[in-house]
C-alpha cells in the first residue's frame, strides 16, 4: 500500500465520518445544521468575495455552488483522486 492510497482512504474516511455526523444530527433535537460544513461555514465572508468579482457567469455560479457544498463531497472527491493517484504511481 502506497501513501497516495493511504491518504485517499483517509479522505474517504472523514467523509463518511462527516457525512454519518451530519445524519445523526438530523435525528437528534436541537439544531438540525449542526456537522453542515461548507467552505461557506466554515471560511471567513472576506475570503470568499473573489467569487463575486468573476466575470463569467458560468464559472461565477459554479464557484458559488462550490461555496456552499457540503465539506463531505470535497472529501468522497479529493480521496478518490488520491486513489486513483495510487493506481498511477510508481512503487
């Protein structure tokens, strides 16, 4: 097992861990968005006004769909790349 595979399975790790917390805490009283990581959530507002300076409408959008996407899919998505990373990899 190379460290590419290792790091992407610890990735997909914290995802499933993210994303179990986060359907927990839909069944638990009090507050139903807590584990609701997004980049939105958890960065500062003044990081993020660059994506309003964007002149293409289309990239604009994606990057604010990106801005507000659960914390989980960045990491289901980053430990897949490192796996398949792993396969491509010289030992």
């Amino acid at each position: 097992m190379n460290r590419w595979f290792l790091f992407g399975s610890i990735s997909m790790m914290a995802g499933l861990f993210l994303l179990v917390m986060k359907a927990l805490a839909g069944l638990m009283p009090g507050d139903p968005n807590r584990f609701d990581y997004s980049l939105k959530s958890l960065l500062a507002p003044e990081r993020l006004a660059w994506i309003d300076g964007l002149s293409s409408s289309g990239v604009q959008s994606a990057a604010q769909w990106m801005q507000g996407a659960p914390l989980y899919i960045y990491c289901f998505g980053l430990g897949l790349l490192f796996i398949l990373a792993s396969g491509l990899a010289k030992e």
